[in-house]
C-alpha cells in the first residue's frame, strides 16, 4: 500500500515559500515603483511639453511599466 501522507510536508512547504516569494516581489515592486515615479513624472512633463499633447501615457503608467520590468530582473539574479 502506498503511503500518500509522505508528501504532505513539502507540499505545504512550498506553497508557504511561494506565498512568501509573491510577498516579497509584491514589496520590491512597490519600492522600485515609488522610486521610479518622480523620474516618470519629470520625463511625461518633458515629454508633453515638447509635443504639446497629454495623449502619451501618464506618469502612473510609464513607472508601472518600469517597476514591472525591473522587478523581475531582480528575482532572475
């Protein structure tokens, strides 16, 4: 008879580090963001400035987009 129970450790086990690695994505992701938007601010104000058109994507936008590319390139290493 096959013991099922033999798994029951390391399942949870990694569900457990998962969470925590999303935790801690979720916490670098909100960091990069925060520092990413000042500079996101001034490029979209430049940016608007120069065509005279607020068409582009907004501040909010150009630093999410970079939080989302340099989150996981931090998470690769």
């Amino acid at each position: 008879m096959t013991d099922m129970t033999s798994n029951v450790a390391e399942h949870t086990h990694a569900q457990s580090k998962r969470k925590t690695n999303k935790t801690e994505f979720m916490v670098y992701f909100a960091i990069i963001f925060l520092a990413t938007l000042p500079l996101a601010c001034l490029t979209w104000a430049l940016a608007a400035f120069k065509s005279r058109s607020f068409t582009d994507k907004g501040p909010m936008a150009r630093a999410w987009s970079q939080a989302q590319i340099i989150t996981p390139m931090i998470f690769n290493a």
